[in-house]
C-alpha cells in the first residue's frame, strides 16, 4: 500500500527520507528525519487526509518524533493531512508560508530555515502556481546531505510545471520564481514535486534544465503555453482550497 524509496546519500547518513505515494490525486508526500539525533526529529511535507494513518503508523514503525507538518501551498486537488495530523498528534505544528493566507502554526517566507535536530530546510519562495507557493530546499553545508534536494509542491512538475489560472496564478510569476529560486541552485539538486501522472518519481536542476517542454523556451512562449492549455476545472477545488486555507480542519455537516 505504501510507495517510498529510500535516500543516501555519502556524505551524510543523517537524513532519513521517504517518499510516499497517495494515488487519488497523485501526490507526493515526503517524510524527512535526523536520524542521528537522539529524539529523530521529523516532518512531513504535503500530507494528504486520506494517507495519515499510513504515515503516522510508518513514523511510529521508525522510531521517529514528527515535528513539523509542511504543505508547500494551498492544494486544490486534495485536502492537506496538516489539520488531522494535529489532532492525533498535537505537539505536531503546521508550517505554510505566510503569502498563502492560510491558517497555521508557523508562518514561512523567502530564506527562513526550518530546523529538525542538525539538519534544516531554507524556504525559497516561488509564486506563480498560486500567491504563496514555496520550494523547501536542504540545507548548505557540509554536514547537510549531499546532493541537495528541493521540494518543489507545484511550482516544477517533472518535466512539466503547476497551471496558472487560478488562486492568484502568474505565468509570468512562474517563469521568474523557477528560474531566479531552483535553476540557480546546483545541477545535481534532487527535484521532488507534490505530484506527478506519468510515474515519476525523482529529476535534477540540470535535467529540468536540459528537458523541461515547458520551462527551456524563452518566457514569452511559455506564458502563450501556460494560455494555451485548456485544462479542466479541477475536481476537488471547491472542497479542498477551503478546507486548506483552515489546514484542513473541515466542519462536519450532513
């Protein structure tokens, strides 16, 4: 039931990693964790309701303290887990970043870092999918694992990139977030989206770079790309942005 692979990295084996899998909306949830601090320290980045018992049960299993409950924007596609954890584990606290709108325990914006025992991740805001998307990136430094990785929620899509025709969405926004914010990182950066529809699983900077369809033209083609793409209204949109603007704390009704 459970879809993860594992993560070592050779100059540092303090980072646990997995990667899980809700297959409804295709999302990507990543659980990262000290593994050599004595409390293992961890978080969860894009938690989705339907998948929190299974995530919970796999962090008990490891032995490990969630600390953080993370989501890289307002999802329109699922309901974020965020809320749910909280109430079955209520020390957890919620992170969003403060240009969501959104309701959370900690609010993040451009170059705040988020500790987890010796380990963090520096938030790199990237509007464009929405107002108040962002990337969390590992850390800088040689006591952080190696290759960096870069959790990138909508905003850059294996060989594709999030819509920009709605909640605030900017093509142009887009263009400049993804290449001021993760092409500038270094080329053997881990690319980890909230999603992906064709089975991927993992990319690089320098493959996007290299491959993207979308993000290799020049930005005036892109924005007529991003115009042009006549996607259907997303099915959950009108549950899920309200129930994430609350960290999906939904009121029960009927």
């Amino acid at each position: 039931m459970a879809s993860y692979s594992s993560y070592s990295s050779s100059s540092s084996s303090k980072l646990l990693f997995r990667q899980l899998f809700e297959k409804e909306s295709s999302t990507y949830t990543y659980l990262l964790a000290d593994a050599s601090h004595a409390e293992k320290p961890a978080l969860l980045i894009d938690p989705v309701d339907r998948t929190v018992d299974r995530d919970l049960s796999l962090i008990q299993e490891l032995g490990l303290k969630l600390v953080y409950a993370l989501n890289t924007h307002v999802h329109a596609d699922h309901v974020t887990g965020s809320g749910l954890i909280k109430s079955k584990v209520p020390d957890v606290k919620s992170v969003i970043s403060k240009a969501s709108g959104a309701t959370a325990d900690i609010y993040v914006e451009q170059g705040d870092k988020i500790r987890f025992g010796n380990l963090y991740l520096e938030v790199r805001a990237t509007p464009g999918h929405t107002l108040g998307c962002v990337t969390y990136v590992t850390g800088d430094g040689p006591d952080q694992p190696q290759p960096r990785m870069a959790f990138t929620g909508d905003t850059l899509l294996i060989r594709g990139c999030g819509r920009t025709d709605f909640q605030g969405g900017s093509s142009e926004n887009l263009y400049k977030s993804i290449h001021s914010q993760i092409f500038t990182l270094p080329k053997d950066t881990l690319l980890y989206p909230a999603h992906d529809y064709k089975g991927f699983s993992v990319s690089t900077v320098g493959e996007e770079m290299q491959y993207n369809p979308r993000l290799t033209k020049d930005e005036e083609t892109f924005k007529n790309i991003m115009a042009n793409l006549n996607l259907s209204y997303p099915k959950m949109i009108d549950v899920a942005v309200p129930a994430n603007m609350v960290c999906g704390i939904q009121s029960k009704t009927g």
